[in-house]
C-alpha cells in the first residue's frame, strides 16, 4: 500500500534529536534493508561533506532509495535560514539548498524546506518576510527543475516556526505558488497539535501531497505513544496515496528497537486497515 522510510544521519546527535539511525552509510543501509524498509531519508548539516557517490553505490547496492534529503540542521547548526533580517544569511541559506538539490539530483531524491524556513522576527512586518520566503522557494524550485527535483514545503509547529503551520497553509502556500515541482509534506507530529480536522485536512492536500513523516507523541516510534495511526492510514487511503511514509523519530529505547518497532506496527496496521476497508464494502 505504501512505501516505507527511516530517517537517518551520517554523524551522531543528541538523542532527543528525531532522526532514527546513525552512522556510517553502510551500517545504516544495512539495518534498513534487514528490517524491510524500502528507503533511508537523509538529514544532514552540510551537503558537501559526504561522498555522494559512495552513498548511490551503498544505497543501491541494499536495493535502498534516498526519498527525501533533510535541511533542518541548518538553521540549528549552521543558523541558516530564509527570512532572516541578514541578507548575507539569507544568501547564504539559498546557495546551500541549491546544494542539497544538486545532491538529490544525483540519488532521484526530493528535498524538504521545514524549520529551515525560520521565524518570522516582526510580525507587524510579516509581509516582508512572507516575501522573502517566497521569493526564495521560488528561487530554489526554479534551480531543482532544472536538475529535475521535487521541492517539499512541511507542515511544522508553531514554536519552531510561526508561519505555514498547518496542512491547509501549507497547501495554500503551494498551490498559489504556481511551481509544479513544489509538494506538500504533512507530519502527523505537528498535525496532532497545529490542525483540528486530520482527515478533512488530508482530502485538501491531496492533490500536491507527495510525503509524509509518521511519529507517536513525544516523537517516539509508531505504537509508542497515543497516536491513531490507523486514523491517517484510513485517510491516505481514502485519497489514493501510496508513496513515501518515512519514520522520524528519536531513537528510543535504542536506534534499531526503534527501527524495528516502527516498521513492524505500520505492517500490521496496514494489514488491519486493508481488511477494514474490503470489509467495508459488503455492509
């Protein structure tokens, strides 16, 4: 029914942190094709310190996909992001996506704009840095068209970012922007505190949603919290989606239990959902 991601990182990081897996592209590759995933997605705080051509080899060679390349350790990291009042930062913050899109042209990857977008500083200037994030997505999409990548805009929540919180801003957002080769990414983290219609909210994106990260409350894996994960499988479904759903998580009680639990509740979830609905039909 869908298709299956893990996130994870090249270097270790705090482990309240919610990428999954961490270490080396070979060991991380590894535990991934064990457990059944179908693809890693990458989060990474600076694009020109890997060997990409190693990554295609190792994630090819684990018949593995690479989805999605994360850009939010940039601004925790390196403090770059795209509305900020410096315009040295501002530049800089575009030269690195641009960089992230010439990495995901080589490995078929898409990437993801979320909490690198920023905080708006001045709210009674918002239009001006509404301005300034739009004109950089539109910068950024123009150049990964070129290099024929998909751009992802994320719902994100309110305390990391005040603005484009909810699906339907960032549907909006999206379909006015006129870019084709810019989606919708929706989280079920930040759906469960910033949107109040799950489902409705789901059907108004359907038409550019192209990812979606699924972690239980506290960022824990599916199944470790109170999420009702068969709530926004029965959506995806009722929209015809079958893509990426990708795990973000901390990796507790340990990186591969987390792994593991995380993949093994989707299954059997999806298999529980797919019986729901065929029974569903003779009622």
């Amino acid at each position: 029914m869908f298709k299956y991601g893990i996130s994870c990182a090249l270097e270790d990081l705090n482990v309240d942190y919610p990428v999954t897996l961490r270490g080396s592209i070979s060991d991380i590759c590894q535990t991934a094709n064990q457990l059944g995933y179908d693809g890693i997605e990458i989060h990474l705080e600076n694009p020109k310190k890997h060997d990409w051509d190693e990554i295609k080899q190792v994630t090819r060679d684990y018949n593995l996909k690479v989805p999605l390349l994360g850009t939010g350790r940039e601004l925790g990291e390196n403090g770059l992001h795209i509305v900020s009042d410096d315009e040295e930062i501002r530049k800089a913050a575009i030269k690195r996506l641009k960089e992230y899109v010439d990495c995901a042209s080589l490995l078929g990857s898409m990437v993801v704009i979320a909490s690198m977008r920023g905080k708006i500083k001045k709210l009674a200037k918002k239009h001006v840095y509404l301005d300034y994030h739009e004109k950089c997505i539109k910068e950024i999409a123009e150049y990964a068209n070129s290099k024929g990548v998909f751009i992802l805009v994320e719902n994100v929540l309110s305390f990391i970012t005040n603005y484009l919180n909810t699906v339907r801003d960032v549907q909006d957002f999206v379909s006015n922007l006129n870019c084709e080769n810019v989606g919708v990414h929706i989280d079920t983290y930040s759906m469960m505190m910033e949107d109040n219609q799950i489902e409705k909210n789901i059907v108004y994106c359907k038409d550019r949603l192209r990812y979606v990260h699924f972690s239980d409350t506290a960022r824990l894996y599916p199944g470790g919290g109170n999420v009702d994960f068969k709530r926004y499988m029965h959506a995806l479904s009722d929209i015809g989606y079958k893509g990426w759903i990708s795990m973000e998580c901390v990796p507790l009680p340990t990186s591969f239990d987390c792994a593991k639990n995380s993949i093994d509740y989707l299954k059997a979830m999806e298999i529980i959902v797919a019986i729901e609905r065929n029974s569903s039909r003779f009622k």
